[in-house]
C-alpha cells in the first residue's frame, strides 16, 4: 500500500518540477504605470535569472524614477535551483530504497530534495516579503492610482511566482514521505540483529563454526600428545641413570 501511495506523491512530484523548472525562465512580477490619456509610461518586470528588465530605451526619465531598488535576488541562488532541480529528478526516477538501492546514497538524495522543497519555500514566502514589500512593491497584486500624476500604478505576481506556489504544493508530500521511509529502513537496519547479520555478510572469511570447533579439538590432542611425550622421555632418563648408578656399584 505504501508502494502504491508513494508512486503517486512521485507523479506529482515530478509534475512539481516541471513547474519548478518552468517558473524560473517565467517572470515573476508585474510593475507598470499607465496615464489616464492610456499611454504606458513606466513598465517593469522582474525574472529569477534576468533580473528586473523594462521595455524602454535608457533615460527615459520617468520610467527610471520607478526602477525598483535592492529589489533582486542573487541570481546564484537561481541557478543552485535548477541545478537541485535536475539531481532531484534524478533521486526521483532512479533511486528508491524500497528497491534496495543502497540506503546511504538514498538518504543522500533525500537531503537533496528537501533542499529543493527549502529553496520552494524560500521563494514563496522570503520573496514578497523581504524583496518585494521593503520596496513598495504589493504583494500579491494591487492598483493604486496617483492623482498628482493622474497615473495608475498596476502592481503584480507573474506565472513564475504562481508556479513556484503550486511546485511546492506538489513537491512537499513526496519530500516529506521519501524522508520518512528512508528513516524508517534506517531504524530496521540499526537493529543488533541486523548489525551481527550484516558484520558475518561483510566479513572477509565465512563465520564456519564447524572448523573452529575442529581446531580447537587439534589443538587440545597435540598438547595431550605433547604430554605424553614429555613423561616418556623422564621415565627413560631416571631408569637410566638406575643403570648407571648399580653398574658403579
């Protein structure tokens, strides 16, 4: 049953990462000003790897007033994503513990893959709030009109943000349960019958009770023979020296 719950999170987490990988060549969010005569005279739009990018020629005044300050994300953190995106796909399709693939490496992965649902969430929720909001930039969306300027200020997610929003919906359970099962095959093989099982399997010469006990009796009949032996030779040595002593006489 587990088998069957865990094929179906897998689904949905590689749908997650579709979405994922998708999000990051998406834009994330809208800036756009537009006067009440209808003509656009400001227009922003930021992109996890690009940045913020504006379809107007530079000096443009008016629209580089709008231009959002300390308002972009390290574009390395963006690539570090992608990177984990692909290794979790990788976990996903061709390591699986239930399958006994080798329990280090899983557990390994499923580090990976939790780094990847972390990095999700940081883009969810440290996005908005530590790069949008300090920035005046409303979150999720808001319209906002100026009367000095008699300018209407549209402010928006974009698809990239949304997907980010649903991958992590998508991608968690499967994270959380992997996580779970990896743990669980931990504990089992932590046992002491587990570990002697698997010290006799690693061993270098077979654990043979049967030769140890017939070297043991070996080594018992030498030393009796050994004994034997020893006796003889001073029963030998005293009735020799009686032969001598009577021959004096």
């Amino acid at each position: 049953m587990s088998i069957n719950i865990k094929s179906g999170y897998k689904i949905i987490f590689l749908v997650g990462l579709i979405f994922s990988l998708a999000s990051v060549f998406l834009d994330w969010y809208y800036f756009q000003g537009v006067l009440d005569s209808g003509a656009t005279v400001t227009s922003w739009t930021y992109n996890a790897l690009l940045g913020w990018s504006t379809p107007f020629a530079g000096g443009n005044l008016f629209n580089d007033h709008f231009q959002p300050q300390n308002a972009t994300m390290p574009v390395v953190i963006a690539i570090i994503f992608v990177i984990v995106i692909f290794l979790s796909g990788y976990s996903a399709l061709f390591h699986d513990v239930e399958k006994g693939d080798n329990l280090v490496k899983v557990k390994r992965f499923g580090f990976i893959t939790l780094s990847l649902v972390t990095l999700i969430g940081f883009f969810v929720s440290v996005f908005p709030l530590f790069f949008l909001l300090p920035n005046d930039l409303y979150y999720p969306f808001m319209v906002y009109y100026d009367y000095e300027l008699e300018l209407t200020l549209y402010y928006s997610l974009g698809p990239g943000y949304w997907l980010q929003v649903i991958s992590f919906g998508c991608t968690f359970p499967y994270a959380l349960f992997n996580h779970s099962v990896v743990n669980t095959f931990e504990k089992e093989q932590s046992t002491p019958e587990k570990m002697v099982n698997a010290y006799i399997t690693n061993a270098k010469e077979p654990f043979d009770l049967d030769r140890l006990i017939a070297q043991e009796e070996l080594e018992l009949e030498s030393s009796r023979v050994k004994r034997k032996k020893g006796v003889k030779n001073e029963a030998e040595f005293i009735y020799e020296d009686f032969l001598e002593a009577r021959g004096k006489k």
